[in-house]
C-alpha cells in the first residue's frame, strides 16, 4: 500500500494570510523582490579576498544587471588550516563596494555575537548550510530584521528546514529568502560536490509562503555544470538563483577560496538571459 503524503500545507501556519498554497510572501531588497514573476539572481565572489578582486567582479555583476552581490568574509572551512575569509577588514571592503556600486550585498554571518555588525553593511544576511542547525543565532539573525538567506543543511528534510526558518520568523522576522544549494550523497568531485535537489522546490512551495532560489555553484562545484544547472532550477520553479562569479581581470588560479567554481562573465551574461526568459513565460 502506498503511503500517503502529509499535508504540508500545515507547515504555513506561521502565515495565516498565505494559507494558499499558490501564495508567496515577497521579499523586497535593494529593489529586487524575491517571490514575483521576475527571478533575481544574486552573483559575487566565494570570498571577498582584496578590495581590487571585490571591485572586478562587482563590475561584472553590476554590468550583467544584477541588483545584488553576494561575497563571503567569514568562510566556514572543513580545514581548520584553510582560508578562513578576511573577516572585519573585509566587511569594510564590502561596505565601500556597496557604496561604490549601488549593489545590494549578501554575506553570511557566522557568530551570534557579530549579526549586529554585519547587518550594519548586509542588505541581506546569510545563513550557511554548516550553520542551518545553529538556533542561537537564527535566533540574533531574527532579531535583527535584516532580510535573511537560509541555505539548506546538506542533509536537512524540508520539515527540519522550515522549522529552521520559523526560528526566525518567531522573532518577528518573515522575510525569509530558501536556499537549496545540494545535498550530501553518492557523487564524485569530478561531475558534481553534491547533488541539486531540484525535487524539493514544487513541495517547499506548497509547504511555505516563503521564496525559495537555488545555487548551482555550491551544488556542482564544477563551473561549467552552473548554466545548465541555472536553468532546471528556473525551470523548476525557483524564484532566483545564488552564483559565483570571477571577474574578468581576476587569476582563477591566484584565488584562496573555490576557484574552480565561480562561472565568468561571459556564461553569467547567458544565465541572465534564459532568467529574462522565464520572466517572460511568466508574463505571457
């Protein structure tokens, strides 16, 4: 006997006003709208490495029309011995390109101590996968009223991602922004990092009135995989995308952090148009 599904629209209790499944909560930042007809698509760095490196790619980014960049300056690493970001100096690189640039940013927080530093310069605040789990600081995150990124734990279910995302909301914070960026399974370094659940999109839509986007770097580690990825997540029905990016005057190979995944230019440039796209078969 097949066992039945359970009625995610349960899960929308926290928003009474979008007991519609077919309804999304919009998230407006820095003049882009997560949960509209448009996808927004965030591009930047893996890190923020020098200001120079930070300036290259916000052009590019900036130049491709994209309203927000993402750029990390506190990079969780599996080795302790490992790039670990630039930290506060490089918050302050973040902050002059943002004023430089007019871009909206996003960078990840990792301690709760430092939300109210970062939200000082974040338009929008990330919380990593490795820190999906962290409730203190989805609890500061929360009371901090910054829009919020919430990236999947590479092994969390769509409930326990969710109750995540209501720690915040429970704070007083709704505006919540889903990130599916792959989970852990059988795969090899060569063809992917992790696996993209494209499968959990429709679902989480219908379980949540909250937007959800997709990182195919994150989920490929492979540069060259992120078009094709970027586009079955569009297809899927995300409402946006997260990608990294280097810049057109950047070494690939003199960069600290996931070199071999940030996509160039020239295959962004392709991504923001299949996203124009989907906008228009949304529009049609």
């Amino acid at each position: 006997m097949a066992q039945e599904l359970p009625d995610l629209k349960v899960l929308r209790r926290c928003w009474p006003e979008y007991q519609d499944e077919a309804t999304t909560h919009p998230v407006a930042v820095n003049g882009a709208t997560f949960g509209g007809d448009d996808p927004v698509i965030i591009a930047g760095p893996c890190a923020i490495e020098s200001y120079e490196q930070t300036l290259d790619v916000a052009r590019v980014v900036r130049d491709a029309g994209c309203k927000m960049m993402r750029g990390g300056v506190f990079k969780p690493r599996t080795n302790p011995h490992s790039f670990q970001g630039t930290g506060l100096k490089g918050l302050e690189i973040l902050a002059r390109i943002r004023e430089e640039t007019g871009l909206g940013v996003v960078t990840e927080v990792l301690d709760p101590r430092l939300v109210g530093t970062v939200a000082e310069v974040a338009d929008m605040i990330q919380i990593g996968s490795r820190s999906m789990h962290n409730f203190p600081l989805l609890i500061e995150v929360g009371k901090a009223g910054v829009p919020v990124l919430l990236k999947r734990s590479w092994s969390a279910t769509l409930e326990e991602w969710i109750c995540a995302a209501e720690y915040i909301a429970k704070e007083g914070n709704f505006n919540i922004v889903l990130c599916e960026r792959g989970i852990r399974a059988s795969c090899h370094w060569e063809y992917a990092r992790n696996v993209l659940d494209l499968n959990i999109i429709e679902p989480l839509r219908r379980a949540t009135p909250l937007p959800v986007i997709v990182d195919p770097s994150h989920s490929t580690g492979q540069w060259r995989l992120v078009a094709g990825m970027s586009r079955a997540a569009l297809a899927a029905g995300a409402h946006g995308l997260l990608i990294e990016v280097v810049g057109s005057e950047t070494a690939r190979a003199g960069l600290k952090c996931d070199a071999h995944q940030g996509i160039p230019p020239e295959v962004l440039a392709e991504i923001m148009g299949a996203a124009s796209e989907r906008e228009s078969l949304c529009r049609s």
